[in-house]
C-alpha cells in the first residue's frame, strides 16, 4: 500500500512538474571509514573498515486546502573489525505517507500510513567456550515491520515544523519469521507460533523537524510516541528518536553525525541508543525550501 502511494505521488509529480504545487527534497549519500593500528600501537583499538549508505526523500504536493506529504528513509551501515565477521551498525527501511486538509492557518486534519522494517539480517553475536565467534539471527526483513494507520490533527506552523496528534492509530507488527523466539524474549510483541500482532485501539504522536541552520549544515530530528490503549503503563510506551546533523566541508564532501534511541518495552525493557559518525558523499536535489 505504502509503495502504491509512493508511485502514484511521483505519477502525479511528474504530470505536474512544471506547476508550483509540488516540492521535492532527495538526499544521497555513501560514506567509507577506516581505522588501522600496528600490532605495538599501546593505546590498544581494532583495526575496522565500514561502508554505508542513504537515501532521504521527501515529496509534497500542496494545493488550496489539500496536502499530501510522503517521505522515504533508507539507510544501510556494514562494519568489518579485524578477526571478527561482518555486521550491520545501521538499518533502516521507513516510508510514511500523510494526507491532510486544512482547518486554520496552522491545523490540519489528517490521516497518514506509516511502514518500517529493515533490508537484511540481524544478529547477536557472543562467544563460545573456546572463544570462536558465536551469533544468533534476531531479525530480518519483514521480522519485525510495523505498519501503522493515524489519523488525527497536525500543527504545522511553517515547512520544516510539524507535530502530528493521533488518538486513533492502528498498528500491525509482522515477524514472518516464527523461529526468532528462540532467541529473543519478547518475539516484538507477537505471540510465539504467530506472525501477526493487532493493536487497534493505540494513539500516536510524531514530531519533526527538518532544517538548515547555517550555511551548508542540516539538521533533522523524528520522534515518534505509541501508546496502546489496553497498557497504559507508562514504561509501555514506545519511543523512537531520530537526529541526523550533516556539514558540508567541501562540494559533496560531508561529514555526518546520526543517532537513534529506542524503547519499545516488547524489544527489551531497557534505552537502546546508536551513535553513527562519517565522512564521504552527500548529493542534495530538489526544491523544497529549508
């Protein structure tokens, strides 16, 4: 359904191109990092390389009363250490899709479908009694993804602003594959044996926030809040920040800072944070003012 609106929303920007109601934003990067250490180096470290990848997009259509705004995050990091396999640092598969109409100056009502997943395998890696490297698959495409349905109010105050209050918002979790309980205590929610979890009666809030703050240096931030209406404990809640902060040094030579805090109490009952740093490539297209 996501990638069905994402299609007819490039159709119909492509059909209106030349006309002032469509703005775009696409953002594409790919950094390399290396860290290399001789074998008497004595503040210790681990020779690593690492490759990842991006792509933002963002594509609204704004026409009297009516907006359509669709977005699409992908994001791919591989590390190698030395002695060690290779693993993922960063993955990320996010589309959302919001359609709204306007009440006042600054509200909206809207209704938006919200999807995200990742591309490859997860593991938890560990050792074994004699030392070998150990892992064990914990996720995969498809296990988990969350397919959320909100519909509610938007404050929108200007274009890089906005903040989306949900008291209806339907969510689905898919693991499709049955198998990765044996490694996790939660199974992301969905019971052992079963692909699919239902929680209709949820609200949602999103916040973000997108925006040069000087010359050649972006800044983005998502937040996003799931209550399910049935565990109203408040250490149920489900919270997700995204920061991304990027400067551009020279050209398309950019350096990049991302990080992300989760908890989700059906993961684990504790903060989950990421902190990803970089230097490569960053090619920005588009029109949409920030």
């Amino acid at each position: 359904m996501i990638l069905a609106i994402l299609l007819t929303a490039g159709i119909l920007y492509g059909q209106e191109k030349d006309t002032t109601y469509w703005q775009h934003s696409e953002r594409t990067g790919f950094n390399f990092n290396t860290a290399a250490f001789s074998s008497n180096w004595t503040g210790g470290g681990t020779n690593n390389i690492s490759l990842s990848a991006l792509f933002l997009g963002n594509w609204n259509y704004k026409k009297d009363k009516i907006g359509w705004d669709n977005a699409l995050d992908l994001q791919y990091r591989i590390l190698k250490n030395k002695d060690q396999n290779a693993r993922k640092s960063n993955d990320l598969i996010y589309m959302d899709s919001k359609l709204g109409y306007t009440i006042s100056k600054n509200w909206n009502l809207f209704t938006a479908l919200n999807f995200q997943t990742q591309f490859a395998k997860g593991y938890q890696f560990g050792t074994d009694d004699n030392g070998a490297e150990t892992r064990a698959l914990i996720s995969k495409f498809l296990a988990p993804a969350f397919i959320t349905s909100s519909w509610g109010v938007e404050y929108k105050p200007n274009e890089f602003f906005s903040l989306r209050i949900a008291p209806f918002s339907p969510r689905i979790t898919l693991v499709t594959d049955t198998t990765l309980h044996n490694q996790l205590s939660g199974n992301y929610g969905v019971e052992v044996g079963e692909t699919v979890r239902n929680e209709w009666l949820a609200a949602k809030v999103a916040a973000s926030f997108e925006k040069d703050l000087v010359e050649n240096i972006h800044f983005k931030a998502r937040y996003e809040l799931f209550v399910n209406f049935q565990e109203l404990e408040t250490n149920r809640w489900d919270h997700r920040l995204d920061l991304a902060l990027s400067a551009k040094v020279f050209k398309a030579i950019t350096v990049s800072l991302m990080s992300t805090l989760i908890y989700d109490f059906d993961q684990i009952d504790e903060l989950q944070t990421n902190f990803l740093t970089g230097i490569g490539l960053l090619y920005t297209f588009g029109n949409m003012a920030e």
